[in-house]
C-alpha cells in the first residue's frame, strides 16, 4: 500500500479507536520500513523471484544470477548495500550460504571441516540472521528516506516531498534468495524433512542438497567423498519438496548437487528389482570381478547379479565399495538426470577446475534427456584459477601450434609471468568465465562459495600487519576510514548503520519531546555527515 494511502487508513483507525497519542504518519512509516512479517514471508517471496529469473535465463542466457557465500548477517548485508549503491538494483544477485563456512566459522565446536559435524540448527539460524540484517537494511534505508521527506514537509518544499514519497512506495528492498547448503542431509530422509523446514521457515526458499552420504560427508574438493545410490538420494529431494509444500512455499527450489565426479566411493549397493532399474545402473559402475562359481567367494564377499553374470565387488577394509575409474562423468550425468526427473528443479556437479568445456560436455548429455536443465555452479576458492587459466591457454596455443617455448606449463603461477602475454589472456578468460559458462555450459547461477571468509583474513591481516607495526593509527585511517569516507561506504557512520537513529527516531515515536536523543551536539558521528 502506499505511504499516503497507509497514513489515511491508520488515521481513521486511530480516530475509531481513540488512540490520540499515536500519530499515524510514524505508525505508517513503521510499517513501511517492516516489509516482510515473518520468514515464510520472505520464502514465498524470493521462490517467485529466483523462478521468474529461471525463466529468463532460459530465454536470453545472458541473464544468469550470482551470489557471494556469506557467513554473518552484517556481511550479507553491506554485500547488498553494496550492490545497490554500485548498481542500483539488486535483480538477479542473490546470497549463498556455505555449509563449508556455518562449519569453519559458526559452530559451538569451534572451527571444524566441513564434514557435516556442527549444530545442524546453526544453517537456519544463519538464514534466520542474514535476513534480520537485511530487513534492518531496508529499515536503515527508508529511515533516511523519510528524514528527507520531514524536511522537505518542513520547508514546505512539496515537489521534494512528492519526490521523496514516491522513492519510499517504489523502493526495492535488501531482501533477496537465498541458496541455502543443507549438506547431505545431516541424517535421514525424516531429518532432512525437519531441518528444511526450519531453514524454509527462516526464510530459505533454495535448498541445495548433495548426494553423498550423510556421516561420511567431505567438502566436495577434498577426497574421500562416499555417493549413495540414486534411491536414497531421491527420498531427501521428496522429503525437502514436502517440506516447502507442507508450508506453503509451493514454488520452492531444489538444487541437486552431485560429487561423483570426485567420489570413487559408495557406502552401499543399491536395491535392484530387474535389469535396467536404477539400482542396476548405480550397481553398474562397480568395480570388481565377474566370477565362475561359488569356489571364487571367498568368507564375507559379497556377490551380485549384474549384466546377465555374477560380480564379486571389491570392497575396501572399510567397508565401503569402489566404483570402476573413469566411470565418474557417467555417473553424474545418471545423477543429473535422474535428480531433474524426480523432483529436482537445477543441478549442481562439482568439478575438480574451472573449464567451460568440461563442463559443458556433461550438461549437453543432460540436456539431450532433459532440455532445459540448468547449473548452479561453484566458483570455488578450492581451484587455483590463475594457474588453471594459465595452463589452459597453454594448452589452447599448444594446440593450435602456437610457440610456447618461453612457458613452464608448471611453473605458470610463477610472478615472472604477470606480465606475460599469455598472463594477460589467462586472466581475459578469468573475466568471461561467468558469461562464457553461462551461454555455453547452461549455467544459470554462478556463486562464489567461501569469498567473505578469504576477504575478512586478507583484510585483517592487512590492518594487523600496518597497526602494529609502523604505521600504528595511520594503517587504520589511511587503510580503512579514509577509504571508507572516498568510497562512501555507510559504514564510515557506524552508529546510524547499527540503528541509532531509527531508534532516536522511535524515541520521539513513542515519549515525544521528552525523548533523550542519541543524535545530539555531542555525537561525534556529527564529524562524518557533509563529506
């Protein structure tokens, strides 16, 4: 509803009720600036955005969506502001939560591998949190808004004040998707049923959910990764769609994850019923033995039927099994089409680099069973993208017979080479990976996963390194507030963006001018207002 249009109808709410202390122009703007009421609010809203953008992507895949994994509240909100002051919109950018960092940076436990061993309760509690700052974002914003729009009442300046309303009805707010990592699960299909709902009704309205298994679950650039059969898989991708069903999120989103390019691995072999099934084609990867009779079983083996013969597997003192080498990309490509047939609304495969190519070659198999698959894809901080970039220009001028002589394919991370040609080129092909991903290897959503966990150590240790070394005071002011200042970034008043003045305004809201006010003579944030 429109500011003004709110105003009347509170105005004679007021006058019915004989509420002669409440002044309907605060209780209006009050509301304005508290959009969203409750998390499911916020769920419903953004599964309407990320499926509009979906729909875009498959019409013009230039328009594919990013996001920045983000392990606070106050980080994924000076990533939006951010955004909105260098861009000023906020379409098609949304924000990723990162088990990897809810593990390394959010657990009671302390600092943990992402291993699926911190409070399971943590991923929604940092949904929870990220969008309590974004919300306190648009009230921040707003606030300024309607300070303007006071002062323009006051001077009786009504084309200003006309100007500044219709900012405050049009404006668009901090809040946006969220691709939430539910890792494998944390547990059975019962226990993954019961975690998404709590992270839809934080507010969650993407929920990325990968197949390894549960308490045997790696980071997916680490080795050791265990997959479980399709079966097992499809009932977690059921249990999260009820759960957004059950509350009412009816367009929430599933992304499907896959890591068996990586996992040479399986935990258990898959029930089977008849040949062709998918517990056969999963059974089918296998590596082992076909055996002639019972005198090649030996105590404890286990034998199947496969392919029409008797297969001994080859099991691990572990216990696990191990699948045949080379069988990786067929099996996410089984995984992928399998997930999008079941339920599953994008894919996510992780890979070992950075390749447009390789990439591409699984989605096109994809694609020839399910046409408008689409990838949430990992730019993962686990690649080292300048060497990877590097070598493949290498290996593109190598091919075309161009002369490499003057390059060490290994040593091509080396500095001596920063200012090489090739560098320059590696470094083009850096730029265009999105764009050149997107357009060709259906890509639709481009997340860095960890950045803010690498920008905040950089930037300490910058800050340390200057503090308490020569610089003293001047590695803050020169590093970061003079910076700060030149760059206009809000939180240069740090008092005003943790919500000093909405309260003070709030204050006057509720005891009038008895008030005692934050934002007097004495607030030396006075010294930062007209730069």
């Amino acid at each position: 509803m429109p500011y003004a249009s709110d105003v009347d109808a509170i105005a004679s709410l007021v006058k019915q009720n004989n509420w002669a202390n409440i002044t309907p122009e605060h209780a209006a703007r009050m509301r304005a600036q508290n959009k969203f009421k409750t998390g499911l609010d916020i769920a419903k809203y953004t599964a309407k955005i990320m499926r509009e953008d979906m729909e875009a992507y498959d019409k013009d895949t230039s328009k594919y969506t990013q996001s920045l994994g983000c392990w606070h509240g106050f980080i994924g909100q000076q990533k939006l502001i951010s955004i909105k002051k260098h861009f000023g919109s906020t379409k098609r950018r949304y924000l990723y939560l990162s088990g990897w960092m809810v593990a390394a940076l959010r657990s009671q436990f302390g600092p943990l591998p992402d291993q699926s061993m911190h409070e399971k309760t943590a991923v929604s509690g940092l949904i929870e949190e990220l969008y309590t700052f974004l919300r306190q974002a648009d009230a921040w914003e707003l606030n300024h808004l309607f300070r303007d729009l006071e002062a323009a009442k006051e001077a009786g300046d009504a084309a200003k004040a006309k100007e500044i309303e219709a900012q405050i009805d049009n404006h668009e707010t901090h809040v946006v998707p969220i691709i939430a990592d539910i890792d494998a699960g944390f547990g059975n299909a019962e226990a993954t049923y019961l975690l998404a709902k709590q992270m839809i009704e934080a507010g969650a309205c993407c929920i990325q959910i990968e197949n390894q298994v549960s308490d045997e679950k790696q980071c997916g650039h680490q080795d050791g990764k265990v997959t479980v059969p399709h079966a097992d898989f499809i009932s977690k991708i059921n249990a999260v769609r009820l759960a957004f069903l059950e509350l009412g999120v009816d367009d929430g989103v599933i992304v499907a994850r896959t890591d068996s390019l990586g996992a040479g691995l399986t935990k258990q072999i898959a029930v089977t019923n008849e040949p062709g099934d998918l517990g056969d084609q999963y059974n089918s990867f296998l590596d082992g033995d076909y055996i002639e009779s019972a005198e090649d079983i030996n105590n404890g083996d286990v034998v199947i039927k496969s392919n029409g013969k008797l297969l001994k597997p080859k099991r691990l003192a572990s216990g696990l099994f191990q699948f045949r080498p080379g069988t990786g990309e067929d099996r996410v490509v089984l995984d992928c089409i399998t997930s999008l047939q079941n339920g599953a609304d994008l894919l996510w495969i992780e890979t070992e680099k950075p390749h447009v190519g390789q990439i591409a070659g699984m989605v096109n198999r994809i694609r020839e069973v399910v046409p408008n698959a689409k990838l949430v894809y990992n730019n993962s901080p686990s690649f080292n993208w300048t060497l990877n970039f590097r070598q493949q220009v290498f290996d593109a001028w190598k091919e075309e017979g161009k002369d490499v002589s003057g390059y060490d394919r290994d040593r091509l991370m080396s500095a001596e080479y920063d200012d090489s040609e090739l560098a320059k080129v590696a470094d083009e092909w850096t730029a265009n990976f999105q764009r050149d991903g997107s357009r060709e290897a259906g890509i639709f959503h481009h997340l860095i996963t960890l950045p803010t966990y690498h920008t905040a150590a950089l930037s300490t240790d910058n800050l340390a390194k200057g503090y308490f070394g020569d610089e003293g005071m001047l590695a803050y002011v020169g590093g970061v507030q003079r910076k700060e200042i030149r760059q206009g970034i809000a939180t240069v008043k740090h008092q005003d963006m943790a919500g000093s003045n909405i309260g003070d305004d709030h204050k006057e809201f509720f005891a009038g001018e008895a008030a005692l006010k934050a934002g007097g003579k004495d607030n030396t944030m006075g010294q930062f207002e007209n730069i």
